[in-house]
C-alpha cells in the first residue's frame, strides 16, 4: 500500500490526516469495498479530531493577544470604523465574530488574508498574526467564542484622574482641639478612620533640631537653644519663607491664611499676584512675573515688592541694588536662595538694605556653580 498526506481545513487550523490507500489485490477485498473502507475510517477520524479540539483560552490568550495587537485602533482610545474588540458582547454585536462558525467571521477572514490591503493588522501598523495565534482564534470561536458573563470594556482614558479639572474639596468638620488649619482637619478625619490617636505636638527644641538638620545638617547653636525657650510668644521663629513655583501644592487661599496669621513671611511665587499676597512682609518677583501682574499690584506697597532682574541685581522701593557682573553656570536654585538669604539677614539686623545686598551676593555666588552648594 501506499502512504498519501492531504490537508483537511477542518475549522480549527490545518489538520494533517494520513489516509492509507489499499488496493484491490489488498486482503482480497474488492475496490468498491476498500473505498467504502476508507471514506468510513476517514469519516470517523474526523468526528474524533473535532470533539477532541481544545480551545483557546479567552482570559489567558485570546484578550491578551487582542489587547496587544488590536485595541490601539479598536479599543477605548480609538475605535477605527466604529468597531471594538475589548469585550466579547462588542464582537458579537458587531458580527466580527460569529460563535461557533469561523468561516463566516470577519475577524478570521481579516487576521488570515494575504491580501494587504485587507489583512489585520494593517501592513505597516503591526505584524500578521501567526499561524498559531490565528488557530487560538478560529479554536476559540468554534467553542462558541466563551467569556465571562461580567466582562467590562477597557476605561476611558480622559476619565482618568489625571485630566479631571481640578477642585478644592470641602473641609471635613474637626471638633478636635489640636485641629488649627484645613490641612489637620483632613489628618484628623484619617485618624477617625482609622481609630488612630495623634501624637502630641512636638516640643520647640525638637521643631528646632529638626530644622537646623534639614537647613544645615549640623545641630542648633547654643545660642538658638536658649533663644528658642526663653521666648514665649506663640511665634517665636523668626520668619516663614514661602518658594511657590506654582506647580499645585499651595493654593492662594493656602498662602493667604500663612501671610494672615503670620507677621513675617517672605514670599517668592511664580503666581500672578493678587489681594492674596498683600499681608507678606516681603514678597520677590522676577521681571517676568512682574510684569504680569502689573495690573493687580494695587494694595501691594513698594515696601513690600522686591523685583529681581538676573544680572541687573534688583529694584525696591524705587532703588536698585546692582550686582557684581559674573560667569554664569547655573541659575537653578537662584531664586531660592535670594529669598533664603534675605529672611536669614533681615530677621538678624532688620535692616533691608543690607539684607538685599547680601541676598545679590549670595545668588551671585550660586550661579558660578553647578549642583548644590554650601556658602
């Protein structure tokens, strides 16, 4: 006998069959009867090729491969020709796919082609799918295309919490005691949540050697220490110092309160100024700033408003404070340290004039060099 191969399109892929052809003179059974023979054998080979297939998984294959391969043009950003494929009820009702009847479904058709125009994905948007993730499919669909009963479509990106306008959410009532501004009353309202109790406030020593670590990392001078205690007003530090580059994390309603309850603050912000701003002691704008917001500077005194104008030195109160002419390397950090400079020299000698000279000093020191620096 003879061994012939043939390919059999079953539905689910190319099944290999091999069909032994007998021949008349074979255990000396007639043509007629070997025919029949066969076609039985064959018939029966194929019913038990077809019940035995095992199809594709929807959660672990047949999504993942869609979501890799599809959903940039047919998911929940972008739905070319109005069709979506992150969920199966879209395939259903968009009869891309036809449960349990590959032949007459559009997505095996379109993944299977050879034809470049029609093949998916598009020629020069992504490789054709290969034979095996073309067989996950048509398996899948003869089993009726399964998914689970409460599959949700992707998301819509612009529902993303990042493109939300954002709102001031309203202040959670704080019949606690320690609560003094709306930042503890929403420390307070985690505390209740979670059946917390707050730890006490911290003592001005230990405020103090926090900061003097923060700001120098070295301990606070004795001098400091005794100062610190011995003063009993409720703001014994010298002075606040607000570096707003307005990226969302003050408010003006924020930095209004702070100015409000506080006699010296030092502001450097890059908003445009406003009734917010008029009770800070001293509040420094580059030029830029300035002149954007020239048309609210009524209310603001000239006592106030220090204007920077880089190598130019600055200008208050009508007077301008020139600055030694040099290289500049790096300006970032400038800024900050002008108006750290200026509170530390001012809350000492409470002298304006010096404090802004010796602010141009130190930012003209900053910007020779690169990284941070210690003056």
């Amino acid at each position: 006998m003879v061994a012939h191969s043939f390919l059999l399109n079953s539905g689910d892929g190319l099944i290999r069959l091999f069909l032994m052809r007998c021949y008349d003179t074979l255990l000396g059974l007639s043509g007629i009867r070997v025919r029949l023979r066969c076609n039985f054998l064959l018939a029966a080979g194929l019913l038990s090729l077809a019940t035995n297939v095992v199809a594709a998984d929807y959660l672990t294959q047949i999504k993942p491969l869609l979501r890799e391969r599809c959903y940039a043009c047919h998911g929940a950003l972008k739905q070319k020709a109005d069709l979506r494929l992150d969920t199966v009820e879209a395939m259903r009702q968009s009869k891309v796919i036809v449960p349990g009847d590959p032949k007459a479904s559009i997505m095996i058709e379109r993944v299977s082609t050879g034809e470049l125009d029609d093949r998916m994905p598009p020629e020069h948007e992504g490789e054709p799918l290969t034979p095996e993730e073309v067989n996950w499919l048509t398996s899948w669909i003869i089993a009726d295309a399964p998914a689970p009963k409460d599959e949700q479509p992707e998301a819509d990106p612009e529902k993303h919490w990042a493109f939300q306008p954002i709102a001031r959410p309203p202040v959670p009532p704080h019949p606690n005691a320690w609560v003094r501004n709306p930042i503890d009353a929403f420390i307070a309202q985690g505390h209740e949540a979670m059946e917390l109790q707050p730890q006490g406030e911290a003592s001005r020593l230990i405020l103090l050697r926090r900061l003097s670590f923060d700001l120098l990392g070295l301990p606070p001078t004795a001098e400091a220490i005794e100062c610190c205690q011995t003063d009993p007003s409720p703001d014994w530090y010298d002075a606040l110092v607000i570096s707003d580059y307005d990226k969302g994390f003050l408010h003006t309603d924020d930095i209004k309160f702070i100015c409000n309850n506080h006699p010296q603050v030092f502001l450097d912000t890059k908003k445009v100024l406003g009734t917010w701003a008029f009770n800070a002691k001293y509040i420094k704008i580059n030029q830029h700033e300035y002149e954007r917001s020239r048309p609210y500077l009524d209310g603001i005194g000239k006592t106030q408003l220090i204007k920077t104008m880089g190598g130019d030195g600055c200008e208050f109160n009508g007077k301008v404070y020139p600055v030694d002419k040099v290289e500049v390397l790096d300006v970032s950090g400038a800024g900050d340290t002008f108006i750290a400079a200026l509170a530390h020299k001012f809350t000492r000698e409470s002298d304006i004039d010096k404090a802004i000279n010796f602010a141009n000093y130190c930012a003209s020191q900053v910007v020779q060099m690169r990284g941070t620096t210690t003056l």
